[in-house]
DNA sequence: TCTTTCATACTAACGTTTTAGTATGAAGAG
DNA sequence: CTCTTCATACTAAAACGTTAGTATGAAAGA
C-alpha cells in the first residue's frame, strides 16, 4: 500500500489545505484553523507539520519565535498526483469513466457545463 | 477519517473488483484471480472477503463445498460513492475543478473527447 | 478406513496513520 | 529575577489496515 512521494494521507492532506490556504505560518495558525473544525491537540498538529516536512510537503525555516511553515510543493501538482493515483486505483488507469461519471452523476449548472464544454475545445 | 459506508480500503477494492468482475464465485476463485497479480495467502483472502462481508459489500451463502460470495452493493453505486468522498476531501465537494483537471492533464483522444463532449448535451 | 486435501474460524502480528502526553528550554510578563 | 506561557523534540499508544499462521472439521481419494 505504498502511497508515491506526492500522495498524501487523509490528515496530513487537511493541514497542506490549510497551510495553502493561509501561505507560511506557524503551527499554532493551522491549529487555530483546523480548531474550528473539530477537537484536535496543538501538539497534533506540531507533530504532522514535521512528518509533512520530512516527507517534503512542508518546508520550516527559523521565525521570530515559532517556525515558519511553507507549502514546498505547489497544491496543483499534488493534487495532480492525487488524482492520478484514484484513477489508477479505482478506474485502472483511466480518465475517461470518471469524466463521463462527473458529467453524469454531479449536478453541474449551465454555466459550469459552459466552462467544461469551452475547455475541451 | 471515518470512511462512509460505502467506501472501501485499497486492497478490498482489488477484491470488489475481481467479485465483480466474476460474479458469484468463492474465495478459491478470487485468490487465483489475485494471484496473478501478486504474492498472496489464500487465508488472506479469505480474511478479507469476511470482512466485506461484515461490512456489507459482498453476501454470502452455502455452496456446493465452499461458500459463495456475491456483491450486495452494484459497482456502480460503490463506485459513485468512492468518487463523491474523493471530491469532498480532496476539492472540497466541488465536482467542477476536478472535472477540468482531468479534460486539462489528461491525455485523451479526439474520439474520447467527442464522448464525454456529446454526453455534455 | 486412513490419509490427504480443502474451507473456515480464530488469532495474531506487523505496518501505517493518527493522536497526544511529557520534558525541556526559550521568551515574555510582572 | 521569577513565574508563566509557548514552541519544539521526543516518545508512545490508539486506531486502522493488511497479512497470514494455526486449529479444526469436512470432504475426497486410496
């Protein structure tokens, strides 16, 4: 079940949302957000930041007082990799059932539709 | 990181997969299907196929010798829901973004892309 | 019948992910 | 200067997922 160097666990996936969301911060901002969420311990969060950082997700440099957290991965290509890595999973591989799948099965508004038809061409 | 009730771990979707694709059939069936693709214990097998059947995804009656395992849940509605969860955490429900992701990075053929453009009608 | 093969239940170990406590030292308040 | 607050490192346990061994009994083969 070896996940690639650009796959992200459930919990580890809330705090880079966060962390792309707010720009460098420190653990004590992510907490704060994700506080508003659910119940969670400072110490949680201290403690998934370093795992990010040493998977690469995160990178910390010295602040005034706490560190500072930064996305060293751009969101896009993890999402990418995210992506990629369910549809090998769950389509085998390929994209176009999951695309006739969303077009089908979510409710899109017209306008939506517009985008998606104007972007195939 | 409570998973809905129709979502299923990575390796038993590989063995959804192959019930689905077999239809009825016992865990001697699957764990050669299986085997094909990789080193595995039959017992393993089995200990899994008893779990989706406490969970739910697959029913399981008296056979000749063996018992038979059948799906209780259609691929597609398993599926769908996989595909819904994946959305929330990972676009935060919103089916759009995903979508162009995949007309954007993906590489699909012209006859493809006039698929999924006629099921946009 | 005796032996081998097979299916199942039960049990458990291992790996990963998630969660948080405790210890330590630094910064800030008084 | 002392006390409190805060950040970090270290540690570890809970929770989950995955894998498979062992025991048991049934069936098949000789």
């Amino acid at each position: 079940m070896k996940s690639g160097k650009y796959t992200l666990t459930g919990q580890e996936l809330e705090i880079m949302k966060v962390v792309w969301r707010l720009g460098p911060c420190n653990v004590r901002h992510v907490y704060e957000a994700l506080l508003e969420q659910r119940k969670i311990a400072y110490t949680t969060v201290s403690t998934m930041m370093n795992i990010l950082e040493t998977k690469g997700f995160l990178k910390k440099k010295a602040g005034d007082k706490a560190f500072v957290y930064a996305p060293s991965k751009p969101q896009k290509t993890v999402i990418r990799a995210m992506v990629r890595e369910f549809v090998d999973r769950v389509f085998n591989g390929a994209a176009e059932p999951l695309l006739l799948h969303l077009v089908e099965d979510e409710q899109l508004s017209k306008a939506e539709l517009d985008e998606i038809r104007r972007s195939i061409k």
